[in-house]
C-alpha cells in the first residue's frame, strides 16, 4: 500500500513540472544592442573618478598627513554656535565663504572639523580641478581693515587672524575694563603678525621682515611644503617633527631662500623673542594685570596697559616665538615694554 502512495505522488510530480514547462513560452532573442560610449551613448562611469583615484596613493598619503593634523584631532569643532562655527566647523566655513558674515545663520549641527571639503572643490567636476581652492581671495583683517595677500595662504588668512577684543583699546583713548581672562585678540591671529597688522602701536609705526612681502602664499610656502611622514609638512601642515627623540624643523620651504645657517637664525630669532615676553610679562605682572602664570587680571586699566597686554596675547598666541614676522614682533614687544616703564 505504502509503494503504491509513493509511485502516486511521484506521478503527481513529474506531471506538474511537465504542466509548468509546457506553459513557459520563450520568445526570440533580440537584435544585440550598441556598446556604449563616452559622449554618445553613456558615460564610463570610472572615466572621471580615476583621474584622482588612481593607483598613485596620492590621495591615501595626503589624507594620512591631515589626519594626523590639529586641523583633524584638535577637537574644537564642537564650537558649533553661530559665533564659533565660521572658522571651527567645515560648514561653517563653507557657509562664510558663500555669505561673507562673521556668523553663520544657526547652529551647525553633525558639524564636521576642516577636512577636504572646506579647502577644495571636492565632487564638483570629477577632474582634478577639485583640488581648486575654495577662496584665494585676499583677505580684510577685522582687527585692523588691512587688506592682505597671501596667495594660496588667503584661505587660511580668513580664520588665523586676530579677533577684536571688546572693549578694544584706543591710542590715547580712556582706560578700559578688562571683562574676562580670556579677553585680548583669541587664539591662531597668525595672517596678522605676517601681515605686520592688528597690534596696540603706542602710535608708531612698525617694519616687518621680507616674509610679508616675499613669501609669494604665505602659510602655505612652509607649513605645506614637503611632508616628513605624517609628522610635518604637507596636509599635517606642522614645522616640526621628532626624529631619534630630537625635535628638529621641516626647513622644506625654507631652505630655497635660507640655504644654509636657518636653524641658526630661527634659535637666534626666538631667543630674542622669549626674552622680551619674559621682560613684558614682567612689567604686566608689576602692573597688576597679569598673573604669575601668564593669565589675565580683569579690572579697569588705561589703554596703553590694556595695549601692551593685547600685544603680549597677540604674540603668544601665534606661536612661532617671531619666526614670522621678526621685525614686527621685536618692535611690538619692545614698544610696549617702554610704554609700561613710563607709566
């Protein structure tokens, strides 16, 4: 009985995939079509990608430096208010360089930190015009409504530049109240020190080195050129790097003007520049505006004091101890160092 169940659906089986096959219809096969072609009848879709993502590492190397960066791991694009997002987030920039405003309309949200994005045409033509700058346009220094040219460097010129400090002190104007310690001209004013621009005068007038004018794009010329590794140069944009535990200067763009004895010079330069920051925090401390460990003492001050504290901040602030700018800087310190005796 049970053989005779098992041969009936096996019956039932072969009958329905014969139903099934006999009902599918397979019509004639179509006349071939034409192989497509850039222009005519489609577009290769690799045609425009590999000629920046080829098999060169370019963009695997470059990408390497700036994740290595301050640009990349210094964490401040959390800064994403109205005020702060125009230089500390990528939107933001973006949003800046479009509407030419110091803010941006509302709060950057998923903001993202400077990346490729914010310097380059990044997807705009699949070329490599993408790495086309976003702005070279030169730049008006707020603190001072200089109007400076750096070149490739203007992109950089629109964020590293002196903010104004409110209330901001006036050659022979009334004394000031200092608000907050962190009040003065704010972090990265570098585009000013270049510039020889921004800074309290004590109505002088100042010189600046043969930086200013002959170094064609400003920042760019050193912190670009050629990169060692991911720890100086190129898109990690750094000008100093470790090597055998020594600390040594990526002179890469340097050395074209300064063929030998630099190392000499910038120890030279930044021990003159240390000095006169040690003599005008003195004389700031001694005025009762500056704490022993350099922060600032709020309160009522006359407007050359005011001054010369800017001028310490300004300094400090840009980092490369008068490697810069070193006329400018000496001058600065040195003007307000005297201001302060003469009080």
């Amino acid at each position: 009985m049970k053989k005779k169940i098992t041969s009936y659906l096996m019956f039932l089986l072969i009958l329905s995939v014969g139903l099934v096959t006999s009902c599918t219809k397979v019509g004639p096969a179509g006349p071939p079509g034409k192989d497509g072609t850039n222009g005519t009848d489609g577009t290769d879709g690799t045609a425009g990608c590999i000629q920046c993502h080829d098999n060169s590492q370019v963009i695997l190397a470059k990408s390497l430096q700036w994740e290595a960066s301050v640009h990349a791991t210094g964490g401040n694009f959390e800064r994403n208010t109205k005020d702060c997002a125009p230089c500390h987030t990528s939107q933001g920039f973006l949003e800046r360089i479009q509407t030419g405003a110091d803010t941006t309309l509302a709060t950057i949200v998923n903001p993202a930190p400077q990346n490729c994005f914010t310097c380059h045409e990044i997807h705009q033509t699949y070329t490599p015009a993408d790495w086309t700058n976003t702005t070279t346009t030169p730049v008006k220094l707020w603190i001072s409504g200089t109007t400076v040219d750096f070149g490739k460097g203007n992109l950089c010129a629109n964020c590293h530049q002196p903010r104004i400090p409110s209330p901001l002190p006036v050659v022979g104007g009334d004394s000031i109240t200092v608000p907050s310690p962190y009040w003065g001209v704010h972090h990265g004013p570098q585009a000013g020190i270049l510039a020889g621009s921004g800074g309290y005068t004590f109505g002088k007038t100042y010189t600046n080195s043969e930086h200013t004018t002959e170094v064609t794009n400003g920042c760019v010329t050193c912190h670009m050129a050629t990169a060692y590794g991911v720890q100086a140069g190129g898109h990690q944009m750094g000008m100093t790097y470790l090597y055998h535990g020594h600390e040594k200067i990526n002179t890469a763009g340097c050395i074209t003007c300064h063929p030998s004895g630099l190392d000499a010079k910038i120890a030279a330069t930044q021990s003159g520049v240390l000095d006169l920051m040690s003599q005008l925090k003195t004389a700031l401390i001694n005025k009762g505006v500056m704490t022993a460990s350099g922060g600032i003492i709020k309160g009522k001050m006359s407007a050359d004091v005011a001054g010369a504290l800017m001028n310490y901040g300004f300094v400090e602030a840009d980092r490369s101890e008068g490697v810069h700018n070193a006329d400018y800087v000496r001058e600065l310190l040195q003007n307000s160092i005297d201001a302060l005796k003469a009080k």
